[in-house]
C-alpha cells in the first residue's frame, strides 16, 4: 500500500473521488467564509453579500448531498465494515465545520454587527487563523484517506492554530470590554468573536477524533 493509493478504499476510484471531491467542499467553505467575513469586517454588507451567502449555503448543501452518497455506497459495496462507522463519524464532523461556516455567514446578514476601526484587524485576523484550523483538519481527513502517518503532523497544525485562536479572541474581547462602546454593543461584538473562535473548537474536536481513528486501524 502506497501513499499515493486511498488506503481505505484500494482500487475504488469512485469512492476516492467522492472523498476528495467531499474535502474539496469543505475546504472551499473555509476560503470563502474567510473572504466574505474580512469582506464585511472592511465595509459591511456589499452590494454583492447575498451572492456570497447564496454561493455559502450552495456548498453546504453539496456537502450534505455527498456525505449522504458516500454513506449510500458505503453500505451497498459493503466497504470497509470495520471502519465505516469512524468514516462515516469523520465526514459527518467534517461536514459540520462547513454547515457551521454558513450560519455564521448568516448572523453576519442577519445582525449585520458594526465592527469599529480598533478591532478590525484583529476580527480579520481571527477568522484567517479559524479558517487555518479548517484547513488543517481537512488535510487531516485526507491523511486519513492517503497516508495515515502524516495525520499527527496536521493534527499538531490544527491545535496549534486553535491556541493562536483562543490568544486572538481573548485579546479581542479584553479590548472590546475595555473601550467606551456601550454594553449592548460590547456583548454583541463578543456573540461573534466566540462563534467564530468555535470554528477553531470544532475543528480541534475533529483533529482529536481523528488521532483516535488513526489508532484503532493500526490496531
């Protein structure tokens, strides 16, 4: 067994491209979350915001429609029964990362919360290093798939970035909670600094399930 092959899967190529194309979404996701949230943080809600939130909810629904096929030929082709229900545990987790993206893209439409000037880098700064966390979980997963020695690395990525993520947040509400805004509107900046630091949270819960996963198949 190479690392080139989808060791779970041997010679099934349509299950290695369902797979990638799976982490292809998620992935994606995090770029597109990353782009449209340091988008609004600059100017708010752009002529062009509903397109973005179309082309969010668009990705999550492909995630769903092809975590529930891989699930379908997982069961028909009867594949891999001693580790089906870890994969099937792995996408589902991995595919709320990508549904977890979305609704934070649509508190952002729906609360449209003001961002002042003194936080913005450090808003933008968070999510880029939340969206990292995602990365590194995907590269993770397909670790998972296609040499199962790389997953520690990535692992290590993802918890490093979540405690870069909890040094960034900490940071940003410390200097919310210390500026003159009101309380209302200091509590509603921290509502979206911790929804978006629970990215990072998730994303470390799957790194953590992932080092499980890994053990049990060099049982």
């Amino acid at each position: 067994m190479t690392a080139n092959q989808l060791a779970l899967f041997g010679k099934s190529k349509a299950m290695e491209g369902m797979i990638d194309d799976f982490l292809d979404r998620i992935s994606e996701g995090g770029l597109r979350f990353e782009h449209g949230i340091s988008a609004f943080v600059d100017s708010g809600l752009s002529e062009r915001w509903e397109e973005k939130v179309a082309q969010m909810r668009e990705l999550e629904r492909e995630g769903n429609q092809l975590r529930r096929t891989i699930e379908t030929h997982l069961y028909t082709e009867m594949l891999i029964p001693e580790f089906r229900g870890d994969v099937l545990s792995l996408l589902e987790d991995l595919n709320f990362l990508l549904g977890l993206t979305e609704d934070i893209f649509l508190a952002f439409t729906v609360e449209s919360p003001v961002i002042n000037e003194p936080f913005k880098n450090d808003f933008k700064l968070l999510v880029a290093t939340a969206v990292k966390t995602i990365e590194s979980a995907v590269l993770a997963g397909r670790a998972f798939f296609r040499n199962i020695a790389a997953v520690r690395d990535h692992q290590g990525k993802i918890s490093f970035y979540e405690d870069e993520c909890d040094q960034i947040s900490t940071r940003l509400k410390r200097d919310i909670f210390e500026s003159d805004l009101g309380l209302d509107v200091k509590m509603h900046l921290r509502y979206f600094v911790d929804k978006i630091d629970s990215l990072a949270n998730e994303a470390e819960d799957v790194g953590e399930w992932l080092a499980i996963y890994s053990i049990k198949r060099d049982l």
